[in-house]
C-alpha cells in the first residue's frame, strides 16, 4: 500500500482526511486486507501520523527516506519489504479508499487462472490499479524509481500482463478538494 505521497495538490495530508468516520488511508488498506498474508504500508514524511491512522490493523510498515524521489521509490522499497516467500503482491494506492471489493478477488482468479505474471484491473477501458505482481517481477519493481510507478513494469512486457475487464468506474484517486468532496456523495 502507497502512503508516502506528499499531496501537494491537496495542500494537506490527504490520507489522514476523514472519510465516513474513518481516514482515507484506512478505508484502503481495510479493502486489500482480507486478502492478503502480509501487507506492507510504504510512508514517508508523514510515517507516524500515517501509523496512526492505521493503529489495530495487521500492517508492517516500511519507510522510504527519499519519498520526493517519486511513487517509483516508493513501490521500490514495498517490494524490497516483502518476505522472501511471497508469491505475488499486489500495488495498491493509499489515496483510493473505495476501490470496490471485488477487485482485488478478480485479479487474484484471473492470475491464477491465466497464469500470467501481471494481473491488472480494466475499468470499463481504462487501466488502473491496484495492480497484482508475481514473484518473477519483483526484481524489476525493486529498480523502480521516479513517478511513473509501475507503468513502465507493465509496459515492458505486454505478453505477460492479464487485463481484467471491470464493468465499474475507476476508483477515485483523491489528489485534491474536490476530489474529497466527491467522495462524499458516491
């Protein structure tokens, strides 16, 4: 889970914003949580409010020192967290708090049942995240860094990628006010 962004067009911390009683980040990681062993939360400047945020929930935590450097760093050091046994991780976003909860379980059905190294969501069209990963990537998104995230991952090796189609609309990134204001009314 990626919550070492700076949000700059938010102009505050916007995983700490409270959304339907809980913040922004929680409701993430609350959607991913029941299916995964292990999720590892990336922080950055904001690593102990972030922490917070999260008290009670079954997260490690991993904290990138350079989170200026781009999301790119900060899905490098969540794969360089992961314990040596994981088979495949998924790279979610911390600002998408109602990404709907199904999925996540399509991703994991399409990959085992495709086989491929990369299973990644088509919201009606459109690609997006979160984005599952077998074992065999994680050496490339330990390379990772800059802002582009794993797109150039995905892009490499279009043979390997799963696309699965989604008849729902992309979750909502919240990157700025009216963003959040959004959420409000879904």
């Amino acid at each position: 889970m990626l919550a070492a962004g700076f949000a700059r067009r938010m102009g505050r911390q916007k995983l700490l914003l409270e959304l339907k009683g809980k913040p922004v980040v929680r409701w993430s990681v609350e959607v991913v949580l029941p299916h995964v062993g292990d999720c590892v939360v990336v922080t950055g400047q904001d690593d102990a409010t972030v922490r917070g945020a999260l008290a009670g929930l079954a997260v490690r935590f991993a904290v990138n020192p350079r989170p200026q450097d781009g999301q790119g760093s900060s899905i490098a050091i969540g794969a360089a967290a992961l314990k040596p046994w994981t088979a495949a991780a998924f790279v979610a976003l911390g600002d998408q708090p109602l990404t709907p909860g199904s999925v996540i379980p399509a991703l994991l059905a399409a990959q085992q049942r495709g086989g491929k190294a990369i299973a990644a969501p088509s919201y009606r069209g459109t690609r997006g995240t979160p984005v599952l990963f077998s074992s065999e990537v994680f050496p490339e998104l330990r390379a990772l860094g800059g802002d582009a995230g794993a797109r150039a991952v995905l892009d490499a090796r279009p043979e390997r990628v799963e696309l699965v189609e989604l008849d729902v609309a992309m979750p909502a990134d919240v990157d700025t006010p009216e963003d959040f204001a959004r959420l409000h009314v879904q």
